[in-house]
C-alpha cells in the first residue's frame, strides 16, 4: 500500500512515496515539526487587512493513500505561522481533526486514519 507524502512550503514542494501508513505518519511528523521550528512568527500587512501568524498556514503537508490512482484518504497537517499545528481531513473540503486532552495534532491524526484504515 503506497502513501504519498506532499509538503509544501511557499512555492516549494517535495513529493515522497512509504509503504506503510506508520511511517509516513512518522515522516509527516518529523518534518512538520523541522518546519514548525523555521517559521518566521511575523504578521503580514496587506495593506486592506493584517494577518496574524497564527492566521496564516506556513507549511501544509498532506498524506494521499492507500490507493496510487484515486487515494481513499487524504488528510495531513497544517502548520501555522506561529508554530502551531492542525490536523485534518479531506482535501478540497477540509474538516480539522479535533484533539482530544492531551493529544498533539500528530496524534489525533494518527488516531483518525488508523479507525479509518482499519475498517
């Protein structure tokens, strides 16, 4: 089963294919959270309105899988100007992975996809 691993930073985009959904969820965390580091935290003025760095994405990465021509799932992390992350579901129509106490974005990712993997 191929998962595919999009991340894209600005115009940037980096593409890499995993076998198992474990580790592309390993991948997916260990890059967001390299890119969650590296944000520059500042607000941008576009002359009408000013966006917060919590208001802005900075980095998205999604995962598309199991199948390779019409992936059954797609979901990933956002990570925001501020540093923080949300997780969610869908693509063109997003719908955030809500946390539960204690939970990273990470974890209820993996929560969510591993209910819906295993059905």
């Amino acid at each position: 089963m191929p998962w595919k691993l999009t991340v894209r930073t600005g115009p940037r985009v980096e593409r890499t294919r995993l076998a198992q959904l474990d580790a592309a969820l390993d991948a997916l965390e260990r890059r967001a959270q390299e890119l969650a580091r590296e944000v520059p935290n500042k607000p941008i003025d576009a002359k009408i309105q000013r966006f917060e760095p919590s208001a802005q994405v900075s980095a998205r990465l999604e995962l598309a899988g199991p199948e390779r021509m019409v992936p059954s799932v797609r979901a990933g992390v956002d990570v925001r100007g501020d540093g923080s992350t949300e997780a969610y579901l869908g693509r063109v129509r997003r719908e955030v992975v809500e946390q539960r106490r204690g939970e990273t974005a990470y974890k209820a990712l993996r929560r969510v996809l591993s209910m819906m993997t295993s059905e």
